[in-house]
C-alpha cells in the first residue's frame, strides 16, 4: 500500500543551470540494446479539418520532436529509432490544422535528454510547453531550468514494448521533488497493466494524467476491465486527467474511421469534461500506417458533438494545467 507524500520539499533555487544537453542518461533498462525502426514518418501533408474550426487557442495538447538527429542524438539505449520530425515539420502541421499551441511530451527515443524539446518550447513564445523524462542526475538547477522553459509535468512508461515499468523508488523520489513546483505526472500504461498500480494511483500526491485513453483495445468494448477501472478512476480522484489520443492504436484495424474508439473517448469526456486532453501524438512513432492528423482532429467533433464542451478540451483544460496565459498563443 502507498501513502501519500508529504510535500516537505524546499523550492530549489535558479543559478541559471544550462546543462540540460549534457544530461544523456536514459530511464530505459540498460538491458534493452536492441533498435528497431520507428517505421515510415508522418504524411507529409495532412488534410485540413472539415467538420469545424479550431476555436482560438486551440491546444495540441501530446506531440513530440524527434531530432534532427545531427543536432539532438537520440539515447544510445533507446528502442527505436524515428525518422526525424522536427520543430519546423511540426509547426507547418499546426498552421495547416489551425491549431496555435502545444505541449511537447519527451519520448523514450531521446532518454531523459530533453533538448529537442526545450528547443521546441522556446520556438512558441509562450504557445508551447512541455513534459519532460528526468532521473536522478538532474540537480535542483536543472529542475527550475525546466521550469523556467515551460515544462510542467514529467512523464514515465510503464509499457512493455518500451522498457516497462520504472524503478518505484526512483519514481517516488523523483515525484516528490517536482511536486513543489506545481507540476503533474504524465503515465503512459498497458490497458491491461493499469488496474495493478490502483495503490500507487491512490497514493499521488499531484495531478496525473494517464495517456491515450490508457491503451485500452476497442475491439474489447468499452465493457473491458481496464476502461471500466479508468473510468472509475476518473470519477472518484480529481488528480485523475486523461487524453482522448491515439484513436489510430486503438482502433482494432489501425486505420480511420475509427468508429470502435467513439464510445470510449465519449464515456471519458462524460465522466469528467474538465480534466480531459487532446492531443495528435504527431508524428506517430511505431506506427507501420501513419494517420491523417486532419482525419483525427475532425474525430474530436465526433467525440464531443457540442461545440462549448470541445472548446473546454481544446482550450481551457490545457491552460489549467499547462499554465498558459490567457491570451498566449492568439493569431
């Protein structure tokens, strides 16, 4: 059984740490030595969304930056190895699906060397932030330079196929000492591994958010153990966020329309329409048919019909948590 922590962590103080390209440490199992290809890149250029106009503001709310790899190397231990997807990539993407800003999740691929994304976050101006992967090497300088660059949240797999699941002493440490600064934990499990971890869950003592739906596979129905518990979880810990992403692994042929997802992502917003995200996972690792980012922000009208309660997710509910200003990000 888990007890919740007690925040008795001092604020770390700024010393103006830049040392964040150095730090190539990786939470990746030093046992896991063999790469395999990320698969194909994203298409290069998505279809424009059809069935309504992202109001401004609008946030996509999980991506990533894989490289260029000349400039960011990606972890020497990683599991695979993307096609590099760049800021610039990315950005004409936004500007295509008229989106205006974004959080950045770091992926196993670049270990716990987070300068890709910082430098994509210091691209926006304000429009983006991120959530990083830290381990132990990182001082309380390196922490409050994370801060400074807009990083909330940190992020640990749980999943099989990228190493599995983390060191729970290292976790609980490194959780306590992000927790003074305000930030959230983004974890990303198995549909079928997250019913385990209800203690540890029960025990966070900041805002978690559990990614793409946690994983579940629609062609099991949305009767599945796993969903039933992230609902439940949803409904009775208001730490508890999730994001409705990642229709294309879902979905039981990998493929639009995605029609098997609807109900699961509708059941989630019903539950709690203030702590749901969204987000394209753009550019798709792992993915041997890469989506339409177009076709998955068009399913976000499926989703949630009403154009007030998609708003909230696209808008209000990333500004809650990712702490952007107001008007930050308008065009």
């Amino acid at each position: 059984m888990f007890a919740r922590l007690e925040n008795s962590w001092t604020a770390p103080c700024f010393r103006g740490a830049t040392e964040t390209q150095s730090l190539m440490a990786t939470t990746n199992p030093p046992h896991l030595n063999s790469v395999t290809s990320a698969g194909p890149g994203p298409i290069a250029k998505a279809s424009r969304p059809t069935t309504f106009t992202p109001p401004p503001l609008a946030c996509d709310a999980h991506c990533h930056v894989f490289g260029p790899a000349l400039q960011f190397p990606f972890s020497p231990s990683r599991t695979y190895t993307p096609p590099d997807s760049g800021v610039d990539d990315f950005e004409a993407l936004q500007q295509r699906l008229g989106l205006s800003r974004a959080v950045f999740v770091q992926a196993s691929c670049h270990g716990t060397d987070n300068s890709a994304m910082i430098d994509a976050i210091g691209r926006g101006n304000g429009r983006y932030a991120g959530v990083a992967m830290i381990d132990d090497s990182y001082s309380d300088d390196d922490l409050t330079y994370l801060h400074d660059n807009r990083v909330r949240g940190i992020r640990f797999n749980f999943v099989a196929h990228l190493g599995g699941a983390p060191d729970l002493e290292v976790f609980w440490r490194l959780v306590g000492r992000v927790a003074p600064l305000g930030w959230h934990v983004v974890l990303h499990f198995d549909a079928k591994d997250l019913p385990d971890y209800t203690d540890l869950l029960d025990a966070m003592p900041v805002p978690y958010v559990i990614d793409h739906m946690a994983r579940v596979p629609a062609e099991k129905g949305p009767d599945q153990e796993p969903f039933q518990h992230l609902l439940r979880l949803l409904e009775r810990d208001e730490h508890c966020w999730v994001k409705i992403s990642c229709a294309e692994r879902l979905t039981a042929g990998k493929v639009a329309p995605f029609d098997d997802v609807v109900p699961f992502a509708q059941a989630l917003v019903a539950a709690a329409p203030d702590r749901v995200l969204w987000g394209t996972d753009w550019p798709h690792p792992n993915m041997k048919v890469m989506p339409d980012e177009g076709v998955l922000l068009d399913l976000l009208a499926t989703y949630v019909p009403d154009e007030g309660l998609r708003n909230q997710i696209l808008v209000n509910n990333p500004q809650t948590l990712y702490d952007f200003a107001p008007t930050t990000g308008s065009q």
